[in-house]
C-alpha cells in the first residue's frame, strides 16, 4: 500500500497535468463503473455530500490504489520467487 501511495503522490505532485496521471489512474476507473454497481447508493454520498462525479472520482481514486498496490505485492512475490529459486 506504501508503495502505490508514494506513486501515487508523485505522480500527482511532481507530474499534475500530464500523462502519467492519466495513466495512474486509468486502472481505476473501469473498476469503480463496475464495483460501484454493488455498492450502496449512500455510500456515494459518504464520500461527497452531493453524490455525482465527486463521488465516483474518489471511488475510482480508491480503487487505483488497490490495483496499485495488488500490482506491487505481485512483483514482490514474483522477485522474491526468482530470487529464492536462484539461491537453491
């Protein structure tokens, strides 16, 4: 989770405006169109009082993270994998 965050943060505050915000966060979008259809409609007022686009921004902020982050734990996994298979 440390990991996407601090990508995530320099990606926003080093590059705004750019592409590679585009592509941190396209990851999320689709997912928040398809898991926002299975949550609560209050919980998109949880997470802004007027509900809308707002809303499904932070949903699909919130789910980047979670693709972020299932993509470093795998590259973890895979390295620490190779490394171990190397050392035997």
């Amino acid at each position: 989770m440390l990991v996407a965050l601090a990508l995530g943060a320099g990606v926003f505050f080093l590059l705004p405006r750019t592409a590679a915000v585009t592509v941190f966060i396209a990851p999320g979008i689709p997912l928040a169109g398809f898991f926002g259809r299975f949550l609560p409609e209050g919980f998109a007022y949880y997470l802004h009082p007027e509900g809308g686009a707002p809303s499904f921004l932070a949903l699909a902020l919130i789910f980047t993270l979670l693709f972020w982050t299932l993509v470093a734990a795998g590259l973890y996994m895979l390295w620490r994998r190779l490394r171990r298979t190397r050392a035997a």
